[in-house]
C-alpha cells in the first residue's frame, strides 16, 4: 500500500455491534495485514449519530450541512476525512496489504461511510443480541472490564453511576437491546445497499467453523491470502490459546458460548431483549 | 467520485462567522449582515455541531489521547484539514455565485459547541461572538416552548423524546437549557480567544441599545468595509420598531426584544438555578449587572 496515496478499496470495514467478537475478527485480519488494524476510530459514530439524530425539519432545510440536496458534496467531505486520516494511520503503521477498520460502534453510521466510499470492503458481523446484551451486563457490573476501565476516568463518573447494570439491570438491558437494533439495523442497511465486495458473517459460526468460515470470507471480500497465514492467525487468536487467568465472568474475554444467554439472563430479560431486536432476530436467528 | 480539491472558489478569509448561543439575537444580526452581503447568508449549517458533538461529548474527550480516534490529538493536522474541506466545499457547492471576494455570513448559534474546531481549522476567517445574558436567552427559550409558543410548534409536528418538558417540569427544562448555554458560549468564547484573525465580541444588549454604532465597530473590527448609507438603511430596515406588530409578542419568535425581561418572565428560584449554571460567563460579560437571588 502506497502511504501517501491510500485507496478506499484497501479498506476493510467491520459493522455490527459492540461485544460481538469483532475484536477478535479483527486481530485475525490484522495479523493477515500485515498488522493494520485501525481500532475503533468512532467515525462512523461522528457523522451517524449527528445525522441521525438530526430533526426531519432541519434535514429538509437546504442550509443544513448534511442536506439532502447537496448529498454529493458532503459525501466527499466524509471521504476525504476517512482517507486522510486513514492515510495518517497508515503512515504510522507501516506498508501492508489492507487497512481493516474496526468500527462496531460506530455503526450507526455504516450507511453513510459505506455510501461515501462504495469500493471499500465491508464485513457485516452479527451475534445473537440475547449473548450480547448478556455479555454486556457481565462486562458494566461493578469489578468488571468495562466498570473498572470507566471507572478510572472521573469524567465517566456521572453516566457510570447513572447506567449502572447493578441498580437496574433491566433498564440496562433494555438499553443494550435498543443500541443493538439501531447499530446493527444500520449495518444491515449498509451491507444491503453496498455493491462492492461484502460478506456477512454469524459470529456463531466463526466460533464453531473459524478457519472454514474466514476463508468464505477472504473469498468473498476477493482478498488472496495464504492458507498457511490463515491458518496460523486463526490458531494464535483461538479462545483456546488465551490464558485461562484472562478469561472468565467479568473479563473482557468471558465464555465465547453461543447460546450462553439461556444460563445468563431471566425469563423476563430475554423477553424484553426479543422483543426490540425482533426484525434482527427474525432475519439472522430465525426459530 | 473525485478527491476534494483545496482550493475551492470560496475563500476561508471571506467566511464571517457568528457564535455564540440560539436566542441570543444572531437571526437579527445575520439578516442585516446577509443584507449587506448582497444576501449571502448561510443560515445555521450546523456545521459546528457536526464536528463538535463527538469531540466535546465524552467520547471526544476521553479519547483524544488514543490513537486511533478519528480525533485522535497524533493526527490533529489531518482532520482539521478535513474540517476545512468539508467547510469550503461544501459552502462553495451552495453558494456558487458568490465571486472571489465577497463575504458570505455564516449564522452558527446553535453549532457554536464546535467553535474552537472550526476557527483552528479556518484561522483565516473571521468571528463574530454574539453573547446575550443568559437569563434573557433561557426567559426566551421557555417562552417559545410554552403552551402557545413557537417552538412547541414546531415539537408537536415532530415529536421527540423530551420535547414537552418545558410544561411538564420548567424548572428542569432551565436547568437543560442553561447547561446549553454554558457548553455553546463556552466553547464560542474558547474559539473566540484563541483566534488570532479579525474577531469582534458583540453584546446583544449593546446591539439593541445602539445598533448603528455597534455595526460600525464590528465591521471595523472585523476590517470589512461597507458604505454608511448601506450601514443606515440595513439598520432601518431591520429594526425592532419597524417589525409587523402581529409578528411581534408572546410566543412569537420576535418576541420582545428587552435586555432584563427576564426580571418579569422568571421566578427568582428559576433565574437563581440559571445563574448558577451560568456563574462564570455571566461574570465575564455581564460584570456589572444585577443579579438575581445568588452571587
């Protein structure tokens, strides 16, 4: 990859949802590029938050900056500042093959990104939003991973408080399955759209089929890699080789269990949780 | 789709831009401004909002240190070249006609959390900070939402989350609308500070009491050069007096345009939780005023 000239074909972007394996997927790739990974850049958050929070009324308004009548040109804008500071990420890295983009939460802007830049990559990774929301509950109650690093950041004081699953667990999850549908309803939209090369991944299936299920997706992203290569980065990142004292309740890496949920939440939680991510469910886990 | 080119026909210096905070009077200034710019008035882009929401929210500003953010404080030079970018771009697609050395007003009230990101990534343009006492700007923002008012108008063609507070616990909706207040002209006033180009701070109350002289001084301020017959008759033409009196009153967006109607409009305990909130920048602005209940 030329550094001073990246090409938006050389991006490979990971939509879908926080807690879904795509950090995992992630390192995999990364080690297949050469170790360009760009880890979470939020700008997918940037512009797809704004916009979407955006009233219709001002949307409509031909002197809104993201208007509907000048698309074209803020489309741009999106692209060169994805590019420009992915050229600048790049340049930090090293030369390698693909960047890929690490972004499941900032998903909510997957249709913008992937629209302003068409000939990007795009993998759309989804996981049962039950595991999700379950993994996310174990992850913000008070020693875990996400508590304890938020709780370092006096900053985050106020909403750690605030959000605590360990005061309301139902309002957290129900909160979780309400980001889920926003964050993955919007990837979909994007992988549906998208013409370029795409491929749709369960996390379900990378668990039990890694190697198989990361070769179909090489294919269908139409990158060549050497089996050898697959092979050894999908073995150095199997939940397997990760020390058994940094795994468990609490910790970032916790069960890796697909179905895990049936155990993790009430009857009541699961409830609440299928019935928000219902299109979702239908579509990925039909009954 | 091409690469933004850098030079775009709209110039960053001709840019004039006007922060501060919604119901602070900037309609007002950005009509006559856009009169003399032979109408050239870009009406709240939100711009400002677009860049800063992200940066100056929690995620901004907890992950500026890591490198990966898209605003990650390492490659500060890549996106603020990116901002400038979208900016000119995206004013020059809208703009066209506008010849190289024309000034277009770009009215910015509502995205001025984003201030400091735009003047640093447009050092050359200029900056106008519009501030108006925050007790008037929340006395008029309750207004608007109240029961007949504009702005609860608008809420009940499009409803959101929230939006019926202001009837359901004013005290609360205050204290939102002051917290907004401070992030807006905070911010504005940071951009407003660090800009090293032309810049002028305008009082809403020193626009209202002597509009003409405080014209002049901003455009001299601001080394922009317009006739003074222009000057008057924009002035005239714009003036409170000369607005329709059904235009004008409760509930209207013209409202009633008095400096201190907020001794009238407010409860004490409510301009007490605003001037709270608002401590330091009434402090810095409004120096000699009365207070309320506190300080």
């Amino acid at each position: 990859m030329d550094n001073k000239d990246i090409k938006a074909e050389d991006l490979v972007w990971i939509f879908g949802t926080g807690r879904s394996g795509s950090t995992w997927l992630a390192s995999m790739m990364g080690e297949l590029a050469g170790g360009l990974l760009w880890n979470e850049p939020l700008v997918g958050r940037l512009f797809g938050d704004f916009y979407d929070e955006i009233l219709p009324r001002t949307r409509g308004r031909d002197t809104f900056i993201m208007a509907e009548a000048n698309r074209e040109a803020w489309l741009e804008g999106i692209r060169h500042l994805v590019l420009n500071v992915a050229e600048s990420v790049c340049h930090e890295l090293g030369t390698g093959g693909y960047l890929v983009v690490k972004e499941p939460n900032g998903s909510v802007g997957a249709p913008l990104i992937m629209e302003a830049l068409p000939e990007s990559r795009m993998i759309l990774l989804v996981r049962d939003p039950r595991d999700v929301a379950a993994s996310a509950l174990d992850g913000h109650r008070k020693g875990s991973h996400a508590h304890e690093r938020a709780s370092s950041d006096p900053r985050k004081a106020g909403a750690l408080a605030k959000n605590s699953p360990d005061n309301r667990p139902g309002a957290f999850l129900k909160r979780q399955a309400n980001r889920y549908l926003r964050s993955v309803g919007n990837a979909k939209r994007a992988h549906d759209d998208h013409r370029g090369y795409k491929a749709l991944v369960r996390y379900e299936d990378l668990r039990t089929e890694t190697l198989e299920t990361m070769r179909r997706l090489y294919r269908e992203l139409d990158i060549t890699v050497e089996e050898d290569d697959l092979a050894r980065a999908v073995d150095k990142h199997a939940w397997e080789n990760i020390p058994e004292e940094e795994k468990g309740p609490g910790k970032f890496n916790r069960k890796a269990t697909p179905g895990g949920w049936r155990e993790d939440l009430t009857q009541r939680q699961v409830e609440t949780i299928e019935e928000i991510t219902a299109p979702l469910l239908e579509e990925f886990y039909p009954v | 789709m091409a690469g933004l080119a850098e030079n775009d026909s709209i110039k960053a210096e001709n840019l004039v831009w006007i922060f501060g905070t919604g119901r602070g009077g900037s309609t007002w200034l950005a009509s006559m401004m856009g009169e003399l710019a032979r109408r050239r008035f870009w009406d709240e882009p939100l711009v400002g909002k677009l860049f800063g929401d992200l940066y100056y929210s929690g995620a901004g500003t907890v992950q500026s240190d890591w490198d990966d953010f898209v605003y990650a404080r390492k490659y500060r030079d890549a996106w603020l070249r990116s901002i400038r970018n979208f900016v000119l771009e995206s004013a020059s697609v809208r703009f066209a006609e506008v010849a190289e050395n024309d000034y277009l007003i770009v009215k910015e009230p509502n995205g001025s959390i984003g201030a400091p990101l735009i003047m640093e990534a447009l050092p050359e343009s200029r900056m106008i900070l519009l501030v108006r006492d925050p007790r008037d700007v929340v006395a008029s923002n309750l207004n608007a939402l109240g029961e007949e008012g504009w702005l609860a108008e608008q809420h009940r063609s499009a409803p959101r989350p929230g939006g019926d507070l202001a009837r359901r616990n004013p005290d609360a909706a205050i204290k939102r609308r002051a917290k907004r207040y401070v992030e807006n002209v905070r911010n504005a006033k940071d951009a407003f500070e660090s800009h090293e180009g032309h810049k002028v701070l305008i009082r809403y109350e020193d626009l209202r009491a002597d509009t003409l002289g405080t014209m002049k001084r901003l455009y001299s301020t601001l080394d922009i050069s317009v006739k003074e017959e222009d000057l008057i008759r924009t002035v005239e033409s714009y003036a409170w007096e000369n607005i329709p009196e059904e235009e004008k009153g409760p509930g209207k967006f013209n409202r009633k345009a008095t400096p201190g109607g907020w001794r009238e409009d407010l409860t004490p305990e409510q301009a007490r939780i605003i001037e709270e909130s608002t401590a330091l920048l009434i402090e810095e602005f409004y120096p000699s005023r009365e207070q309320g209940n506190y300080g």
